[in-house]
C-alpha cells in the first residue's frame, strides 16, 4: 500500500464531490431504493452525499484523489460511525429531509439502522469504517480507488485496527477482497429486497 499523504477534501470543494458521488453511484441498489422517483433522483443523491460528506469532515476524515476530485473516500472511527440525531442535524440532516422528503429518509433510516446491526454484529473491537468510496465514472478502472484507499490501511495497519466497509453491488466485491476484505454472508434489509454485503477487513495484530 502507498504510504503517501493524503489530500484533504477542502469544505469549498464539498459540493461538487457530492456531484461526483452523484455520478459514481447513479446505478447503485440503495440509491435506487432510496430515491425511487428517476427524475428527481440525481438531485436527491447530491443532497445525501452532501451531508454523508460534511458528516465525514466534522467526525472523520475525507480523502481525495487530488484537486480534481477523481475520487474521494470518507473515514469515519469506530465510535462516530453510527450517526446520531445531534451528527445528522449538525451535518445538515434537516436541510436533507425538506430536499427528499419524508418517505425518503424513512427509507434511509431502516437501511441505516440495519447496516448499524451489521457492524454491531460483524466487528466488536475498535474499527475505522470506510463510509464511502466513489469514483468518478469517467476515471474508473484506472486504479485510483486502490491508490485512494492504500495509505489508510496502511496506517490501520501499522495500528493493528480492523476495517469495515459494505456494498449493495456484487460486482464490487471481487474489488474489495484484492483490498484484504473478507466479504460476509449478505444481508436483506427487512421489508425490502435491498441485499448488503457486509465487508471486513481484520486488524493486522
């Protein structure tokens, strides 16, 4: 893994990294399941990851590719990866619901609650979880995402602390378990036919 630097997502920027994310995940299951309606649905995913993203300055650490914005990867500790009522207000949780409405974030709210579960049940010990990890579509497959991530599990690492990560997209996972994840049975969020694939990536100690 690079031990190299990693550059900060600067607040100005938060904007059209959220764009991005918009992008990457367009086809995504849970973005599908979130915002059912296609003609609003870009615009709805913008609001979401904008304030994943903001969450992610105020209580982790956003990476970026560069200043261009090729990718971007979100780390949240273990004690700040399930978001409170007071994480999600400060993160502008409120501007989010007037944005996508009522049913939407209760639909965000059940997959979110599971999800929580799954951590719960899948890593006990400290852990940094990798909230987010998108690439632009138009730069994908170019190895960006591996370079994005390489320094933070290397310093997990070097600290003996575990990774989590989760999918709705199969096809990813051949991706993360080249990482060191190890991909665990998959989930479907009760009530719904959204399948998640819990994704762990052990402490090196």
């Amino acid at each position: 893994m690079t031990g190299t630097e990693p550059v900060i997502l600067r607040r100005s920027s938060l904007a059209l990294a959220a764009r991005m994310c918009a992008r990457a995940f367009s086809d995504a299951p849970h973005i599908k399941h979130f915002f059912p309606g296609e003609p609003q649905r870009e615009s709805d995913s913008v609001a979401l990851f904008e304030m994943r993203i903001r969450y992610g300055l105020l209580r982790g650490e956003v990476h970026v590719t560069s200043s261009d914005l090729e990718g971007i990867a979100v780390w949240l500790p273990s004690s700040q990866a399930h978001m409170t009522m007071w994480g999600q207000i400060r993160a502008g949780g409120i501007r989010l619901q007037r944005t996508v409405g009522n049913d939407a974030v209760a639909r965000m709210t059940r997959v979110g609650k599971h999800n929580d579960q799954l951590r719960e049940r899948h890593v006990r010990d400290r852990y940094m979880f990798l909230s987010i990890l998108a690439i632009d579509p138009e730069y994908q497959h170019r190895g960006h995402a591996t370079r994005l991530v390489g320094g933070m599990l290397s310093r997990l690492d070097r600290d003996g602390i575990a990774c989590y990560a989760e999918t709705t997209e199969r096809d990813l996972l051949a991706f993360y378990q080249h990482l060191g994840f190890e991909a665990i049975d998959p989930s479907t969020v009760p009530g719904t036919d959204l399948t998640i694939w819990p994704l762990v990536r052990p402490s090196a100690g």
